[in-house]
C-alpha cells in the first residue's frame, strides 16, 4: 500500500484543536511527515509544551489515519511544540509575560507565581520569573537563595543583570537587591524604576513565558508593569475567604480598566481545603468553599482550579523548594494542572490576535 | 476579735502586683474597706478588667488577710478595674490606642485586630475598633455589616460621624464609606485625611481601649497614624512561615524607628497550626512551627501565643461572627488569652510611664 503526504494532510485535517476551533492543518500544526512503507511519522507543533489537550490531540491524529487512510499504517507521532507569541511584549526574546496578582496579600499569590513557573518548565517550556513584590519579596526564601546577588556587568556604560537559575528556571526577585531585615521607604517613581529594571537590564534569553509576582493590591507597580511591558494576560490568586474574594474582584476590575487592559486568563482558588496528608479523604475548607470558583462564574472568566493545602503531622512548611518539584501529592498535581490550563489560556489568545480584554473567554 | 483599717492595708501591702512590681496599697488598688464585725469586705482596683492575674491576686489577698491578721475573718473581695492610661491619645475619652499591624497580608490581622476588640470587651472592657485597612477593609464582612453606613449628623458646620455598635464594642472601618467592587485608587494624602477621620470625626465616648486595624506592611496610614494619635502600643501578627516573619520583622522595625517609636506589645502567632474539630489531638503544622515566638524572642518582645486554626468538616468559615463570641473551642480560648495578655502589656506599659521604646519588655 502507498500512502503519500496529501492524504495525510487530508485525513489530519479532520482533527480539530479543540481550543482553537480549526482543523491541525490550518494551523500549520503538522510538521515533518515522512512515509516508508507502511510506516508513517509525522510531528504535531502544538502551540505550548503544557499543553493539556496533548494526549487527546495524539489520539485524535492517529483515530484520523486510520479511519480516513488504514489501520495498518504503523503511526508514530512526535508531539512537540512552539509557543506562540501575539505581540512584542518589550523584553527581547520573551514571547509572553504572565502578571500573577491578587487583590489581598497572603493568598499565596507567590507560591502559585512560583509553582506556575517552575510547572511550565517541567512541562518543557523555558521559563523566567520575575518577583515585583517590593513589600514582600518571597523568592528569595521560597528557594533557598536567601542572601545571594545576581551577577551585574557593565556593557558599554550599561549594567547587564544575569537572573539567577535554580530547578530550570531564571530568576530575579527585588529581594535580592534589599536588605530582608529592613522596611523599603521607597516611594512610587523609585518602585517604578527598581521594577523596570528587572525587566530591561536583565539577560532573560528566549523563554516561552516570564512569570511576574507582582504586589497585593492595586498600585505602582501593576500601573508601571502593564504600561510598560505588554502583558499577555493575568492570573489572579484568591482563597475561598469573602474578604479575599471582594479583593481580589477589585484586582480584576483594575486591570479590565481601560487605561490597563490586560485579559484575565482566570482564577486561581488556591488553600482551597486542608488535607492531612494521614487522611487523604478528609476536607477541611477552612477559609469557605468554592469561593473562587464563583468568582470566575460571576466574573465570567476562566477558572484555573483549586490548590488545596496539604500536609502530615510531621511537616513544618518552608522547605526551601516549591511543591511542584517535590513527590506526588495532591498539591503537585493541582499545580501541575493549573500551569496547563494557564498555558492552554495564553495560547488561545495568542491565537486570536486580538486585544479585547474578553477575548480569553467565551 | 476587733480589725481595723489599718490592719487590713498593713496586710495587704504584703501582695505584689506581679507586673507592676510593687504592693496593692501602695498602688492605690485598695479601695472600700468595710469592716462588720469579723466580717470584712474591700475592691480591689486592677488596672484592666482583662487582667490575666486576676484570680491570682483575689487569692493573694485573701491568704494575706488570713496570715496577718486571722484566718477567722469572712473575706469579699470585690475584684473590679480602673484601665489605666498614660498619655493624651489624642482622641478625647480614649484611654488607650492600640494599634494592630503585620509586616505581610494575609496573616489574619484583621481576625486578630476583631477579636482582640472583642475579647477585651468580653472581659469587662469598653471598646472600639477602627479598621483603617484602605486597601483590604475586613470589618464590614467579619461582623456581618456588608452595606451599612454609619449615621453622621452635622454639629456647628461639623460633620459627626456615629461609630455602629456590634456585639458590645463601637466600630468604624473604611470600607463602610467605599464601594467593595471598585479599587480605590486614593493616593497617599487622600488616604491620611480618610483615616484621621475616623478618629477625630467620630463620637467613640469613653473608650478604654481603640484598638486600630492598620493596613499590611509599612505605609502612608501607618506614618500617618503614629504620628497623629499618640499610639500606646503595637501588636504584631505574623503566621510561622519564613516568608511572613521576614516581613514581620520590618514592621516591627518600623514602629521601632526613632520616627514612629511606639512601644511593641508583643507578637502573636497566628495559624499556628491547623486542628480538624473532630480530631482535636491532631496539630498540623501547615505553615511552619513556632515562627512567631521565635521572631518575639530574637527581637525581645514578648509573645502573646499562638491561635490555631480549628475546623469541621462540614464547616465552611465566613460565619460573618468574630470567632472569639462563638462557642468554646481552641481558638476563642486562644484570642482571650491573647486579649488578657495584651491589655496587661498595656498596664504594665501605663504603670511605668516612661516613653522609652523597650518599656513593655525586660
């Protein structure tokens, strides 16, 4: 039996990416086919790494051969991928910046900042993170880097920052440039400047996604970096609390403001339950109940999941690594999935190429 | 048997205050002496109705009365207080301001601050609670007052404003005059003016003791407060994570600065652990162990305990009642031991009347 290349295109043009609503061939996702024999392989170019469609996508692509063409053709497909990028986002080589917000402080606003990054990168991408939160740095401590400084080189008058890189990622936190044991009695321009930098005397390289953990609230800060930098989207952190979820519905009604616009790519809820680690079927909503889940109905955005606190008798918190990277547990798994699902987000609105601020949602 | 007056203050200055350090009657916390035969009955006059000590020093005097003079004497012992002030607050008929900060949000200030107010209460106190959190307002939620506005009446071209009354304390919070779906986008000065009104605008009576909810971190309120109103002491929530003690430790350093100098009262540990109401032998560390009271002890300040966190299964949080007015559990003992300890800080800190920053604390 001979098969050639148009009638694998023909048949792959029947699977559709389901969240972008065309067939894999318009999309010029298919890449790469070769035919010897029976034996056909062909490379998908998904449009993230973290993608959380991948296997369904895989199994659509080889369901489609061998109903259009054979079952007898050996199918070998390689997944891989390109992160798509919309527009220039200010920083050369970063294709997309990711802003992590919330409206109040101590939802662990960082630690999914954090663990978004480091569970893109597990996902494959390459991956920068930026730690804006003047008030309350957490990168340094959340891993391990608690008195180290960037290197900085001067380049034809300019100081060059090099991000520090730990468990794959790059990274710059404003707390390496303070002093931990001292209040910041910067007023805003000075904030402004010190965030900049972060960004423009940084060697970032190429990464698919640069995460920044910007402040609690609505300040400076979020007015610098979303004027400065075109921000692909927001994540916003609550808890089930009501009094997290009023703010946290004023930090999405910020950056929907026209003078900001940045699309919501949806709502983290994250110590959405305790679990003992003992009694992995115990639930304890201590801070409310689906709260961040109706937060995204009401607000019509996407909802990233839940991230529920887990922990055992004998643990103590800070261990100095993200969750995501340490052994299964239901937290790495929750985190792990939320990457996908902000993945999967800035792709469709990479896709669409428009700047309405709904557009992530339908 | 015949006793005198004489008798009695002469046995009685045998008892210490133990905070203060010196006897009863030179203290001038004897008062009503009534003697009827081999009866006799005297007040004694605490410094705070929420005195950790006092069934200590009701027993004191009781075993002074009976080594001194007889043990056949039929003693009442009428234990009452007088809250003690020290300075000008600033606020007429307002003895004491206690102020409630965290270097990190989220911690559960609000929750302290609110059930601070209302264990002193609880415990005989008058008391007001202002909750001048700009960005994060929590009272109107936490006491069920979402929507309220309070009445302010014109008096010679001045504007009253009348503080709710809930569950025996008086409260204003900012948020009764903002709307809880817009960010409030006020600057610094704004935000000055907004706060001191609600301290000289209001009619707050006779207070014991104002305690003031101040917004996360080390901001324009924080300056504009200590500055304003002559502070008598702070009190610093923090959970045990690393991340939230590092930033403890800057407010601490803020209101330790020659500046602002307002005496620290001590450190509370909240979240300490979480505890499922149905296990209550189970401590969960979630967040770490003994952060708070190691912070107190390196900083030398003292430690006002740890709250844990106690929930059911079926419990869901957002009662819309401060915890400490609910039924006994871990935490309402907890918040009564925290409030008692608190107001002694304060008597201690009156009795010695001395500005020094280090006064609470030897």
């Amino acid at each position: 039996m001979v098969i050639t290349k148009e009638q694998v295109l023909q048949a792959l043009s029947h699977v559709e990416e389901p969240d972008l609503k065309k067939d894999l061939v318009t999309l010029n996702m298919i890449q790469d086919i070769h035919i010897d024999g029976n034996r056909l392989s062909f490379s998908v170019i998904l449009t993230t790494p973290a993608c959380p469609l991948k296997g369904l996508i895989e199994n659509a692509c080889r369901n489609a051969i061998g109903h259009f063409i054979s079952k007898d053709i050996e199918v070998s497909v390689n997944m891989t991928s390109r992160v798509t990028t919309q527009k220039n986002t200010g920083v050369p080589g970063v294709k997309n910046i990711i802003a992590v917000a919330s409206g109040k402080g101590g939802v662990g606003k960082s630690t999914v900042a954090a663990n978004l990054a480091l569970g893109l990168a597990k996902a494959g991408a390459s991956v920068g993170l930026i730690d804006a939160d003047i008030y309350g740095p957490s990168v340094p401590i959340m891993f391990g880097l608690e008195g180290e400084r960037p290197k900085a080189t001067q380049e034809n008058g300019k100081t060059r920052i090099e991000p520090i890189e730990k468990y794959g990622i790059k990274l710059l936190s404003i707390g390496f440039f303070t002093d931990p044991n001292q209040p910041v009695p910067w007023r805003g321009p000075m904030v402004s400047t010190a965030v900049k930098q972060l960004f423009n005397d940084a060697d970032w390289g190429e990464l698919d996604y640069l995460v920044v953990d910007l402040p609690p609230g609505t300040g400076d800060v979020h007015i610098t970096v979303t004027q400065t930098f075109p921000v692909t989207g927001a994540v916003i952190v609550t808890t089930p609390q009501n009094v997290a979820l009023a703010d946290a519905k004023k930090g999405i009604g910020m950056f929907m403001m026209n003078a900001i616009n940045v699309p919501i790519l949806g709502v983290v809820e994250n110590m959405a339950y305790f679990t003992p680690a003992e009694l992995p079927g115990n639930k304890y909503h201590i801070f409310g109940r689906d709260g961040g889940k109706k937060l995204a109905e009401q607000l019509d955005v996407p909802f990233l999941g839940e991230i529920p606190l887990v922990a055992s008798i004998s643990e103590s918190g800070d261990a100095g690594m993200p969750v995501v990277l340490q052994e299964n547990n239901a937290m790495t798994t929750a985190f792990m999935d939320m990457a996908r699902l902000v993945a999967q987000q800035v792709s469709i609105y990479n896709a669409r190429g428009v700047t309405d601020k709904n557009v992530v949602n339908n």
